[in-house]
C-alpha cells in the first residue's frame, strides 16, 4: 500500500475545498505520524492557498518547545494523552496563522505500549478557533505502518466533518 493512496487525497481534496470556500487555514501538529498528514496535505496542488504549516513534535521537548505543551502536564498525564493532544491542537492554532488543526499522539510500536496503553492507542484532536478541543482515542489494529495510516486517515477525515461543521 503506498502512503499516499487514493482515499486520502480524494479526503484532502476534499478538506481544502472547504477551507476555500470559508476563508480559512489549517495547521497539523503530529507525533507519532511524523508529517504523514501534511504530505497528503502538501500532495494536493494548490494547497499552498490553504494549508498554513505543520509541526512534527515527536519528543516531549519537541511538543513543549514548539506548541507550548506544559513539561508539568506531559509528566503528569503522559505524552499519548486527552490532555497532550488537546494542549498540542491548540498550540497548533496559537503558533499558526490557522483556524483549523488537527493533533495526533500515540504509540505506533512495534514496542512503547503497556497494559494502560498499548501499541495502536492514538489520540486525536482538532481544534477551531473560539471553540472547544474535540478529542477522541482510538485503539488502531495492525503493524507500524498501518496504524499510522490509520491516524492520518482518521485525522483527515475529522478535519472534514469540522471544516463542513455548522457552528
């Protein structure tokens, strides 16, 4: 299966006709899928008119020195966490020009996983301005690889449902 597949250029194709028509900008701010959302992203010819910039924040320090993720909160509640991806959607949306982002930490493995959180927890958020962080867990089934295309196809496709969202 190549990375960037049909499906997901057909859902950022999708996602940047949305943001034409209202005006706006999105931003990424990824870990355990490493910029794979801003390629597909970036795949799309013209995208340049609506996609603002993505952080790759794999290590703690990455997502505090990047995004303003709080070391205090990622020692509490762990970097694959409600609290991390929330504090990353909106550090993604603070640090850009964005009204729309989307934040993705997990573990992909093979290893990293425990009892509490095993290889394929991914949390997602995705964050407007003026509104509150929409945020889920997901347990993905698979390798490394497809649980990370799994996050980005996830990602994508909630960026759709809120770019299209009424408010």
């Amino acid at each position: 299966m190549l990375d960037n597949d049909a499906a997901l250029t057909e859902l950022a194709r999708s996602l940047g006709d949305g943001l034409l028509q209202r005006d706006w900008l999105v931003a990424t701010a990824e870990s355990c899928t490493g910029g794979w959302v801003a390629k597909v992203i970036t795949e799309v010819a013209g995208s340049s008119a609506w996609f603002d910039r993505g952080f790759v924040c794999y290590s703690n320090q990455a997502k505090t020195d990047m995004l303003g993720v709080e070391m205090s909160l990622l020692h509490t509640e762990g970097a694959v966490s409600a609290a991390c991806v929330t504090a990353m959607a909106r550090g993604a949306l603070r640090f850009s020009r964005a009204q729309l982002s989307v934040a993705i930490t997990g573990i992909a493995g093979p290893g990293g996983g425990s009892p509490q959180k095993p290889v394929g927890s991914v949390w997602l958020g995705w964050a407007k301005h003026q509104a509150e962080v929409h945020c889920a867990q997901y347990r993905f089934a698979g390798d490394r690889h497809a649980i990370r295309r799994q996050a980005v196809l996830t990602a994508l496709q909630g960026l759709v449902q809120h770019c299209y969202a009424q408010e």
